[in-house]
C-alpha cells in the first residue's frame, strides 16, 4: 500500500544507505577521499586496501548496520503484521532503496560503492539463517584465497540456493529478491571477474605482519 508514511521510511532507507561511511572514515580521519585511489570504489573493500584495517573495520561496521537498520524501519514504524507477505515485501523494498543509497549516496556526488556489505546487512534484516550461511562461505572463500571479490559473488551465489533449496521459502518476492542478488553482484563485479581470470585482481590482506 503506497501511502505517506511508507513513502517517508522508504525515503529514509533511502538516506540511511546514502551515508557514505568510506568517504566520511577516509577525510574526517586521514584526510583522503578513498575514491580516488585503490579500485575507486566507497566501500569497506577498497578502504581496507586503502587506508587498513583500522578504517576498514569501521566501514564495514557502518555500512553492514545501514543495511540492517533501513530493513528494520518496516519493523520499528511500519503498519504491517510481521510475517506477513506485505511485511515481507515492504521490508524487501527498504532493503532496495537503502542499497540504491549506498550505490548512489546523495551525500557523496551519487559516487558510492558496489553495496556488498550493506547487502550483507540487509540479508541478515530479511533472513538470518540464510545470511549466516552466506558469510560462512564469503569467509572460506577469502581467508582461503584473499580476494574479497571472489567470496564476495561466491557468497551471492549461495544465497537463492539456500532460501530456494534449503530452507524451501514460498514467499514470491523472497525468492525473486535471492535470485536478484547474485545477478546484481556478479554485474558490479564484471571488472574484478576480468581481473581474477588474468591472475591481477588485489588480495586484501587484513592482518600486517610488522617488520621486525
């Protein structure tokens, strides 16, 4: 039902997801804009590259909760029974809307990043157990190869076979939203794919060893 108030929290996801976390870390605390090095990109990836775990890890803190929080706004002001497939789809759609923010931030010159941790928040918002699962296989993938953005789309692509096959989910838009996910993922990853099959995508290394 498209009403005011709907269209408010959906303007408010909107908002929540344009926070630009990489960019606000990047030039409060070490004076660089991280969009204009590493890979371009304003998120939790390119400013582990960039400036380190001790920005990377606020980031993706920052962006991981916008997702979760925006999806929660049907929760916290929305007048649907939880559970219900209205709720469903109205928490699906603030999901979209904050992921639009992060990829398009008003704050930041609609420059932003690919949305992954912030899709991540989202999942975890819409569906938890499936979300676990997804972070499990992101975290095999990277700690086993040190690319982000092969565990990245590996998790994508674990997400609609376990809401799909796994945990057998009926709701329409639930199932159409985890199908999206891997093909959005894999789109915004084209690049990075390239970069992986001639062997000279970047590994981000989370743990420095110090010189001695």
């Amino acid at each position: 039902m498209i009403n005011a108030e709907n269209i408010t929290l959906l303007l408010c996801a909107y908002l929540l997801g344009s926070v630009p976390s990489a960019v606000w870390v990047g030039k409060v605390f070490f004076g660089i804009d991280v969009r204009e090095y590493g890979s371009g990109n304003a998120g939790a990836t390119n400013t582990f590259r960039v400036l380190g775990p001790k920005a990377g890890v606020p980031v993706l803190i920052m962006d991981i909760a916008k997702g979760w929080l925006a999806v929660q706004l049907a929760t916290f002001f929305g007048d649907y029974m939880p559970a219900t497939q209205q709720f469903i789809n109205f928490k699906l759609t603030l999901g979209v809307a904050a992921l639009i923010g992060h990829i398009f931030p008003v704050f930041a010159g609609f420059r932003g990043g690919k949305g992954v941790a912030t899709l991540l928040g989202i999942l975890w918002g819409v569906n938890p157990p499936a979300a676990v699962v997804c972070m499990a296989v992101f975290l095999i993938f990277f700690l086993s190869t040190g690319y982000v953005s092969l565990g990245s789309m590996a998790a994508s692509v674990a997400f609609p076979i376990v809401v799909m096959f796994v945990l057998n989910e009926t709701v329409t838009s639930m199932n159409v939203f985890a199908v999206a996910v891997p093909i959005l993922v894999l789109v915004t990853h084209q690049k990075n794919i390239e970069r992986l099959l001639k062997r000279t995508e970047s590994k981000v290394v989370i743990f420095r060893k110090k010189n001695r």
